[in-house]
C-alpha cells in the first residue's frame, strides 16, 4: 500500500499466500472458537491446504462462497 491506496502487484502473490498460511498455522492451535480465512481462494486447490490442515487437527471447517452474495 503506498500512499493509502492498495496496488495489486502479481509479483507479490505467492509471498502473500505464503503469509497467510503462516498466519492460519500459527493461529489454528490456539484453540480459537473460529478462525476466517480471507484469500483469493479461486478454485478448490487454493484453499484444500487450509481444509487438510484443520480436519487433521480436528477442526470443523465451513467454505464460504462470496461470489455468490449479492451486495
């Protein structure tokens, strides 16, 4: 963000992801009651790692699809 104004920059993708994963595994074991995961989850593949990590660790996991919301 430079001047208060988000630029996409497709260079950047993978280190995003990248940290938003960490976040989630730092997260996930600290027992909260829910944990959002807000990425551009595309396709099913994006997000199954995510999915794999919590019903490994027992967790619940519901899949919210925005695209179909009407705002």
């Amino acid at each position: 963000m430079k001047d208060g104004r988000y630029k996409y920059n497709p260079d950047e993708i993978v280190n995003a992801h990248n940290y938003c994963m960490r976040r989630f595994l730092t997260e996930l074991p600290k027992g909260h009651d829910v944990i959002f995961v807000d990425s551009t989850n595309i396709e099913k593949w994006n997000f199954m790692g995510y999915v794999q990590v919590a019903q490994a660790l027992g967790c619940t996991v519901e899949i919210m699809d925005h695209s179909k919301i009407d705002f």
